[in-house]
C-alpha cells in the first residue's frame, strides 16, 4: 500500500520538471518546491488512509473475534438450558413413575366411584326396560282379555238370540182361525210382563191367557229362566213364583247370616223377604187391563139380550 504513494510521488515530480520551462532556474526552484510539498502532502495522505484502513481492518477482526468467543458462551447457556429442561423432565418422569399413595387412592375411588354410577345407570336402564315390558304385556293382556270379553259377549248375544227365536217358534197357537204357528217379540213382552206384574201367577190361568196347554206354559217359563228374563220358582200347588233379582240378593244376605236353619224357618224367612203380592202400581195396570177386558166382553149397543 505504500509503494503506490511513492509511485504517485514520483509520477508528480516528473510532471513538475517538465513543466518548468527551460532557461528559468527560480521558476524551477519554485516548481521543485511546490512539487515536494505536494507530494509530501499526499504522502501523509496516504499514511493517514493507511492506518484508517489498518485501523478499520483491526477492528473488523477484533468484532470477528468477539462474535466468535460470544458464540460458545451462548450456546454453553443454550446447552445448560436445555440440560436443565432435561433434567426436570426427568425428575417429572422420575416422580410420576414413583407411586404416590395418596394420589392413586384418590384414582381409585373415583374409578371405584364412575364404576358405581356406571352400574347404577345399567340398573335403572334396565328397570326402565322390565317396566317398559311389564306395561306391554299388561296392555297386550287387557286387550286379548277385552277380545275375549268382546266374543264371549257376541256368542252369548248370538246364543241368546237363537235360543230367543227357537223359544218364540215354540209358541203354539191353539186358537181357531190362526195360522201362524209362532208369535212376536210383542207377544214374548207381554207373557213376561204377564208374570211379573202378577207377581204369583196359575199355571192353568196362564196357559190360558196364552192359548196354550199348561205343559207348554211351564216350558216357555224354564226357557226365560235359561235365558234370565225370568227368575222364580215351582210351587207343588200349580204355582209359579216371580222373584226379582233384589228380592234373591236379599234371601242370599240372610241365609248368610243365619247361617244353617231349617225347612221351616226358611219358609218363614222367605214370606217376610219375597213379596208375594203386586205392588200398587201393578196392581193398578192389572186393574186397567181387567177394565179394558171388560168393556171388550159387553156388546154394541150397551144392552144384554136376555
């Protein structure tokens, strides 16, 4: 680096000497001196650049330097770091690994404690699920007991009618001047009404009513017994008595509490508890019919022929 500031230097003083113009000795003095001073001038120029690069050049290896130390320091904490990081690491893993009784009762239990519920929701799932099934087979038997009840009801409303139209074909009408051998439901009505209204009837009388021989009258009243339109009894004097259903229940409460009695204080029991006489209201519709009877028996006219 020096070596080109002499070189300039030198380069100067040849252009100084042929500059001065020959045949002037002090313009060449002068020149001489000017030249030196130049060139002395960049001389200290090139001195000052020098150590200003020298310097600059010193201080960049020195930052390198500095830069190079500083990097092991910091990767020396670095390493210390992680080596710290590590080592807690391991000291957890060591910890946890080691059995803490307190912690692993607590896991336990609560494991002790979900299987619990676990199981008692099973429970209760499957409570629900036998409820569940309880109600269906209770609703599954109801239905096939209404099914049931519904068939039996059509049967016996299907047997009853047939027993009704067997019973009603045998009605015979003896009475001249008829020949339909069989009546209507009015006529099965009014043979019912017959004897209830009367309460104790004659079998002679109501075969009579009915224009029919007593044999059939007492067959026609076994009929409407199988059927429960009628309920009563055969007395050995041709009678037959109508007891209501009121008048059965009331017999059956007291034979219960009399418990074992004999013939006749059954009998007795039986006067005060069964009525044997219509009651007034009866006993006016039969006086209404027998009025009726009567003024269909009197001719027109009003009068008897003698």
């Amino acid at each position: 680096k020096i070596v080109p500031s002499r070189a300039k230097l030198c380069n100067c003083q040849r252009s100084a000497a042929m500059a001065e113009p020959p045949g002037n000795p002090g313009n060449s003095g002068s020149v001489g001196l000017a030249a030196l001073s130049v060139a002395f001038l960049l001389g200290i120029l090139g001195l000052f650049a020098f150590f200003a690069l020298r310097a600059k050049t010193i201080a960049e290896e020195e930052e390198k330097e500095q830069k190079q130390a500083a990097a092991p320091r910091r990767r020396g904490a670095l390493d210390r770091m992680q080596r710290g990081a590590r080592a807690a690491t391991a000291d957890e893993d060591d910890a946890a690994k080691k059995p803490n009784p307190a912690k692993e009762q607590k896991k336990q239990e609560k494991r002790a404690q979900q299987q619990a519920e676990r199981e008692a929701q099973q429970q209760k799932l499957e409570k629900s699920a036998k409820i569940c099934q309880k109600q269906q087979e209770k609703e599954a038997e109801r239905l096939r007991k209404e099914a049931d009840e519904e068939k039996a009801r059509e049967e016996k409303e299907q047997q009853e009618r047939e027993e009704f139209e067997k019973w009603k074909e045998m009605f015979a009408v003896e009475a001249e001047g008829e020949d339909d051998g069989s009546i209507g439901d009015s006529a099965v009505e009014r043979f019912i009404d017959y004897v209830k209204l009367r309460k104790v009837v004659n079998l002679e009388d109501l075969a009579a009513e009915f224009r029919m021989r007593t044999v059939n009258a007492i067959k026609r009243l076994e009929e409407l017994e199988k059927m429960g339109r009628l309920s009563g009894i055969f007395d050995d004097r041709g009678k037959y008595i109508y007891i209501t259903a009121e008048e059965m229940a009331a017999v059956a409460e007291w034979l219960k509490k009399k418990g074992r009695i004999n013939r006749a204080d059954l009998v007795a029991g039986c006067n005060k508890l069964i009525r044997l006489n219509p009651t007034d209201e009866d006993q006016a519709k039969l006086d209404a019919e027998a009025r009726v009877a009567d003024d269909d028996l009197e001719p027109e006219g009003g009068d008897v022929k003698e």
